[in-house]
C-alpha cells in the first residue's frame, strides 16, 4: 500500500490512531469494496479477548472489504455484549464446541483465530476444514512442526492462511524493508533490535503458562525482532546463539523473561536481538556502509516513528490491523496468496525453536 497522505506525529497524536489512520486509509486501500459494496467479506473473531475487542473490532468498522460478521466466545455474557455493540446477529455467534457448524454459513468468509498460542494450530485447522479462509494471530503455534501441520491443513482444504503480522502493511516498516532489501545505503553490516514489556499482570494467566503460551517474552514479544531482522536483510538466518536472565523467577516460573541471541545470516551481517517480559523495549536500528535508518517504535500498533541517517522519517501512521484484514479479504477475493502467508510463520518459529534449544545447549545451533 502506498502513502497517500501525509499525517505529522502532532496531527496523529492530535487525531488518535484511529481518526489518523482512517484518514489514510480511507483513500488508499484497494478499490475492490468501494466498487462493489455488496462484496465485503465476512470475518468471524475466535477469542474475545485483549487483542480482539480492543484492536481488531475496533479496527474492522474502518475496513473497506471485510467487516465484524461473526463471533466465536466460551463466555455467553461477551456474546450478548459483543452482539450488542457491534450488530452481530445470533445465528452468527458460535461457542468453542459448535464452532464447526460455521461450515454452513454463508456469511462467514474468513475466519481470525485470536487465542492463546496453545489454540492457534486446533482452530486454525478446524475453520479450514469447515471451508473459511484463516487469519491466525502471532506466534503462529507453539512450535515449527505445529505450524508446518497448520499449512499443510489449509493447502490441503484449498483455503488461503495468514498470519496477524500487522507491520507488513505499515508504512514506516516498508521503508525499513525497502531501504535493507534494496541496499539503499549498500550493504547491511549490522542490525540490532529489541522488543519487550515490563509484565506486571496476573500471575494466573495464560501468557505465563508454558503449555498454553509456548514461552514467555521470547513467543510473544521476540517475534518481532527476530522478523524485524529478517525483513531488514531480505534474508533467512542460518544459526543462532542465546542467553537468558531472570531476574523474577517466582513470576516466571514457566517461561522465559529476558532473551539475548546472536543471528548468523549468509550476508555475514552482526545481527543482535533481545526480548522481554522485564524491559519496555522497542526499536529496530540498521546500520550500512554508507548510511543507517532505525525505528523506535518499532513493532507496536500505537504509532510508529523511525529516522534514515538521523533525520525523521515523516511517515504517517495507520490502522495497521485494517489495512492487515483488507488486504487478506483482497487476496481471498482475488484467490491470491498473501504476503504474511502461513509459510511466514513458519520461518519465525524455526528460529524460536532454534533459540531454544542453544538456551538448553548453551551453542550455536543450526537453523
Ligand atoms: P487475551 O488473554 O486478552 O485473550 C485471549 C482470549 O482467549 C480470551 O477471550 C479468553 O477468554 C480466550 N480463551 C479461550 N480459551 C482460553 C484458555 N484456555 N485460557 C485462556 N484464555 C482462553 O489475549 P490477547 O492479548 O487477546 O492475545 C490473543 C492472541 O493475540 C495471542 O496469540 C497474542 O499473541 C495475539 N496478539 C497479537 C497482537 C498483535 O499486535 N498482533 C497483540 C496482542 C495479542
């Protein structure tokens, strides 16, 4: 997608994400919806959560080819609510044990799994083989196999699959990936990039459960470092090396707190990264022969801002989440692979795995 409107940091804070983006993207999305209205495709959200209600649902009433037609909940008080606020009819509505007769309906074209990383691969498989298209929330499943079983699902019931990686779609990290992948600056010699939240949460939930989340910081926040590297550099690591602190073990019993690594690329760029469930991090700095650009912040949906050799990018900031669904409702009509495809998560994964085990091994390990 390209920019098509320029909005200064002051007019996007002034504005709220929401007024800014929807500004922007008001004009720049695909013309598919606004051609023929009766088209936009119906996406159904699975888990009602933090990230559902308070991004995705807002995020779908400024979409242009899709739009909030169904809802899947273990909670009846949410579906009441939910079908309230957002107009959702009850013979939209579905509950985890039910979901499967989504099959015979009609108005249901995509469905979003927005659950604890545990669920992702069991409901990815089942919307697809009840006939939907999948958009599956990050980190794909708890591990490479999981996934690789998640694509193979939906090849096999000939349905489209995706992944919630927002960015893709979000002006500042296209420049980034333009910039790396291009060698604007020549070669990329060295990227360094962090990711993290200091989690202060309940101690009880899901994300500090190794079965249900897969790890801590390094599942949910690493994620985006490790893709953040990887779409710098236009390349795919080779071997990895990591170490670990924890510094609250009582609190992080299950799962990891802070991750350092060490990336090899083929390109032989010095790439670090690190994430977190202890530190509010967030950037993204890129160095190359004859020049440098970085992106602080650089993974969150609150607004991005970056700089190429030190002076401010003067990018807009969008509504990621609804560029993200309108492109894969797009891809759906157009039966067109999308560029956040489940082979997508699948690449991350390995090096999650990979991470792992050299916390185990205390070496490199091959990816
Ligand atoms: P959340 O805890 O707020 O919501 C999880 C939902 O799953 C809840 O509605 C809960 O009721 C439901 N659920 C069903 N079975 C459950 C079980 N056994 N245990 C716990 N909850 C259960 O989580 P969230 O923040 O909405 O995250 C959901 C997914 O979205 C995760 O994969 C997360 O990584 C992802 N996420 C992505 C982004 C992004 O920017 N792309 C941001 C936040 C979350």
């Amino acid at each position: 997608m390209k920019p098509i409107i320029k909005t200064s940091r002051r007019d996007f804070i002034r504005t709220g994400s929401l007024g800014a983006g929807a500004l922007v993207l008001g004009s720049a999305l695909s013309s598919l919806a606004l051609a023929n209205p009766a088209k936009r495709l119906g996406i159904a959200l699975v888990g009602l959560g933090g990230y559902s209600g308070g991004q995705l649902a807002p995020a779908l009433q400024h979409t242009q080819n899709c739009y909030l037609a169904g809802i899947v909940t273990g909670t009846p008080a949410k579906a009441e609510t939910w079908s309230k606020k957002y107009n959702i009819p009850q013979k939209n509505i579905y509950n985890y044990q039910n979901f499967d007769s989504i099959a015979h309906n009609p108005d249901i074209d995509i469905v979003y799994v927005v659950l604890p990383v545990s669920m992702h691969k069991e409901f990815t498989i089942r919307a697809a083989n009840a006939g939907k298209h999948v958009i599956c929330e990050k980190p794909m499943a708890l591990n490479a196999a999981d996934c690789r079983e998640m694509v193979a699902a939906c090849k096999q019931a000939n349905k489209l699959l995706s992944i919630g990686y927002r960015l893709h779609f979000e002006p500042h990290t296209q420049e980034v990936m333009r910039l790396g992948q291009k060698q604007v600056f020549g070669k990329i010699t060295k990227v360094d990039t962090a990711n993290g939240f200091t989690y202060n949460g309940d101690p009880n939930a899901w994300r500090l459960k190794k079965a249900l989340a897969g790890g801590g910081g390094l599942m949910d926040m690493g994620i985006y470092a490790i893709q953040g590297a990887r779409y710098t550099l236009g390349q795919e690591p080779v071997a990895v090396k990591a170490t670990q602190e924890k510094t609250r073990p009582d609190f992080f019993k299950e799962v990891d707190e802070t991750v350092f690594w060490e990336l090899k690329f083929p390109g032989g760029a010095k790439v670090t990264g690190k994430s977190s469930y202890n530190h509010d991090w967030g950037y993204l700095r890129a160095t190359a022969e004859k020049g440098s650009f970085e992106l602080e912040p650089a993974y969150g949906y609150g607004g991005l801002d970056g700089k190429v050799n030190g002076k401010p990018m003067q990018i807009h900031n969008i509504i990621q989440q609804a560029a993200q669904m309108d492109d894969f409702a797009t891809c759906v009509t157009l039966n067109k692979t999308s560029r956040v495809p489940g082979e997508e998560g699948v690449k991350d994964m390995k090096v999650v795995d990979a991470i792992y085990r050299s916390l185990e091994s205390g070496k490199w390990e091959k990816i």
